[in-house]
C-alpha cells in the first residue's frame, strides 16, 4: 500500500458524470419540439422562481416573478454551474421554477421532501426527460438507461439476476487484478519518489478493463496498450459533453454534417461492430452446444453479463434480441466506467487533501488483512471496514458522479406541503443541491466522513445522500 500525498490531478473537476448528462446551464435548442405547457396556476404560483438562470444562449429569460426578461451572465463553466446550484439552494431551500424558454418551465428540486413524490413516482408516472438524454440514443438505443414503459419494465426483470450478489462476489477476483494492473504501473511512474499523477486517466481505463472482463469476458489490456474499442467509448463519452455545449450542434440534421457528428458515427460503429460481434457468437455458441451443454461448459468459472441476458427469459418464455442484449451492454459500459471512475478519482482527491483521515482508512485495511496481501481481498472483507465505508460515502456526497437526473410528469404529483406537480412538467432533481443542502448537512462544503457514523444518520432521510439516485428508474 501506499500513501496519496499532496494533491491528485483532477483535470475533469466539477464536470457531471455523462450517464444522467443534464449539465447546469444546458439549454434546450430552438429547434426542438416542445409541447406548450400551460404553468397551472395551484403550482406555479405558490413555488419561488430563480430572478435569473445560467443558461448557455438565453441572455434574456423570463423571469416567474415578473413577468419581463432580465439580464444575465452565462454560466462559462460547469463548475460555476455547481457554484450556481449552491446559490440557489441557499436561497430557495426545496425547489424554484426555472425558465428555460418563456413558455418552458423546469422544476428544480433539491430537498428530500420534495424529491421523494417524483423520485418514489412508478416508472410511468415519472419517466425519465427525454430532452436531457436524447443525445445519447444513438450510442446506448433502448437500454435500461433509455427505454421507457413495457419495454423497460421487461428488461429490468431480466436484467435482475445479473445483478445478484452471489454473481457480483464472483467478479471480485477480476476486480482485483484489474486493480493490481493499475498500481504495477504508479508504481514504476513513482519509483520509490513523490510524483504527481493524473488519476481521472488510469482509473477509467481501469473501470473500462474491467468492465469489459464481467461483461464480455474479454482482455483488451487496455491498461498497459491501446485499444480501439475503449477508445472508441472515450471519444463516444467526450463528444456527448461538447454537442451539449454547442448550441449549433443540438439538431440532429446540423450535427450529422458537422466534423464531430461524422466522428460520433464512426466511433458509434466501432462500439456496435464489437458488441453485435461478441453477442452473435455467443448465440451461435448456446444454439450449437444447446442449454444444458452450455451451462456444464461454464462450471467453475464466472458467467459475464452477456452470458446472463443470453439465458434470461421473460415469463413467457420468450428471450431477449441479440440488438436488446448488444444495447445493454453498450449502456452498461457506459453507465459503469464513468461513474465509477469519477467517484474514485474525487475519493483519492479528499484522501489526499486530509492526510489523517487517508493514514486510519490504511489501519483498518492493515489491520483486516493482517498477513494477506491487498489483492487478495475478498467480498465479505468489504462489510468491515467502517471508516473507510464513511470516506467513500462522503466523497460522494460531497462530489457525487452523477450530480442530477430529470423526470416528465405523465401525471399530476402531490409533494409533501399539498401541492401539485402538473401533468407534462418536466422536473430535474438535484443530486448534488440535495447533498450540499446546509439544511440537511451543516457546513456542506466541508469533508467530514463522520457524518455517516451510525449515531449521525440515525433517523436522516434516505433520500438525503442519493449518489446514483433512488426509485424505479
């Protein structure tokens, strides 16, 4: 083991994991069709509205209170859209309504009280806004992340067992080995002095490998060379964020012309080939040796992601496509690497940053394994290790990957104080205003993994600390 001194190099500080996308200060673009939606005076009238709000080619929004457009400052970056968040939930405690068009409203939500009727909300009820993950379609088709109704609903059955404890025990040993890869190579970067190490880089190759090992049973060693297919999900993951950010480059007729748009297809190309290729062997595979054969081939090792989706069958008997299966791992490579990598790199970071705190995490791993070395530990390890279980929850906490998701009201929805959320209204809740609500947590800004301590959470809403969301979806 070693120690992290100093500062960890971040270079992606403050930007939102790209799974949930709505970026603070993103904006709708004007060619986008949205349904006009008459503000029902029984919601809109008793919630505050923001007097102005960060949105990237709005300089002139209406405002709620006064009905005239006022002036204001972009948000140049997305740190300072966070920074912007702070402000309001400061200002406005529970929820605002946030004008993103004059006829478009947002509810903006960052209370437990007031995220719970959405989030609790079935999955028809309150689906997921297409308007902030539209761009991703193209990459991730109907996965669990973008399909919506019966056709999720399906897929979240079938995808249960995938997702079994007794299946993720069995993936630890890749974990580690993934792991040991990764620190094989700090360790010759260092050579036995301080060195400073950009962390975001190695730690998403590191996810990637190893989600490519659980979920393809594939070794690309895409930490140590380069790979074609991981490369191909970084660039996919990059032009996401920039299309967000470019006004011009919203239409999809205008992005397809553009230089990143023909990159975004290619790359596109390069993910499906590799997926749709993986998929139909194994099918081609299950079909020659027949259920029963494959299954005995499989003892004693792990069974990977696809292997799973390709034995699920739904209550009719009926299995998943080989497009269904190659878009759910497509969503999960995407889902897992990002999150993850983001949530480990801003763990080091607040390691680094209180010394006292990285030295009693090292004890308690010291003193669980006592003679085993770190690579071998195991799954039922994970449950004791209280203080550096505390770290981790507040690094998310205070920096969680995925920093808010939206939702589109299907029905009317009564929050806690009796009003309601129209029928049409689409509602994007604030993980990240939730997590710094000085309401909930005193002094938010502040890294203190002792807020998780049994006697601190005692009694504290569940929602309070929401790092990858809650409910149905």
């Amino acid at each position: 083991m070693c120690h992290i001194h100093g500062h960890v190099s971040h270079p992606w500080t403050g930007v939102p994991s790209m799974d949930t996308c709505p970026i603070y200060g993103h904006e709708p673009h004007p060619w986008t069709c949205v349904p006009y939606m008459d503000p029902v005076p029984h919601l809109w009238t008793h919630v505050q509205s923001m007097d102005t709000c960060p949105i990237y080619g709005h300089v002139w929004p209406w405002t709620h209170d006064l009905g005239q457009p006022v002036p204001m400052l972009q948000a140049k970056s997305t740190e300072e859209g966070l920074q912007n968040v702070d402000n309001l939930v400061g200002q406005y405690h529970h929820c605002c309504v946030w004008w993103i068009a004059p006829w478009q409203p947002v509810l903006r939500l960052f209370h437990p009280d007031t995220l719970r009727p959405v989030l609790l909300a079935s999955a028809f009820v309150a689906p997921k806004d297409k308007l902030f993950y539209g761009f991703l379609k193209p990459w991730l088709g109907d996965g669990l992340l973008l399909s919506h109704g019966r056709k999720w609903a399906r897929h979240r059955r079938l995808l249960t067992p995938a997702f079994h404890p007794d299946t993720l025990k069995s993936y630890v040993g890749i974990f580690n080995r993934s792991t040991e890869i990764m620190h094989a190579k700090w360790w010759r970067e260092a050579a036995g002095a301080p060195v400073v190490l950009d962390v975001f880089e190695p730690l998403a190759l590191l996810t990637l490998d190893t989600l490519q090992k659980c979920i393809f049973s594939h070794d690309s060693h895409c930490q140590e060379r380069p790979s074609k297919y991981i490369a191909a999900i970084l660039e996919l993951s990059a032009l996401v964020v920039r299309r967000q950010q470019r006004l011009l480059h919203h239409p999809d007729w205008l992005y397809r012309l553009s230089a990143d748009g023909r990159r975004f297809a290619r790359a596109c190309a390069a993910v499906h080939g590799f997926t749709a290729a993986v998929v139909q062997h194994r099918r081609r595979e299950l079909e020659r040796l027949g259920h029963q054969a494959w299954l005995e081939g499989h003892q004693g090792r792990s069974m990977d992601f696809i292997d799973l989706l390709l034995l699920a069958k739904d209550e009719d008997g009926r299995d998943l496509s080989d497009e269904d299966i190659s878009a759910e791992a497509d969503t999960f490579m995407f889902e897992g690497h990002d999150t993850t990598a983001s949530g480990l790199a801003w763990l080091l970071y607040n390691l680094a940053c209180h010394p006292h705190h990285q030295e009693r995490c090292r004890q308690e791993v010291r003193e669980l394994l006592k003679d085993r070395e770190v690579e071998e530990i195991e799954w039922e390890d994970l449950s004791h290790l209280p203080f550096t279980t505390m770290c981790i929850k507040e690094s998310l906490r205070l920096h969680p990957p995925v920093t808010a998701v939206s939702r589109r009201c299907t029905k009317d929805i009564t929050l806690h104080d009796s009003h309601v959320i129209p029928s049409g209204t689409t509602c994007l809740l604030s993980i990240y205003g939730t997590h710094h609500n000085p309401s909930i947590w005193p002094e938010p800004q502040v890294f203190d993994p002792l807020r998780f301590s049994p006697e601190n959470t005692q009694g504290q809403s569940p929602l309070a600390f929401v790092p990858f969301s809650a409910g149905p979806r």
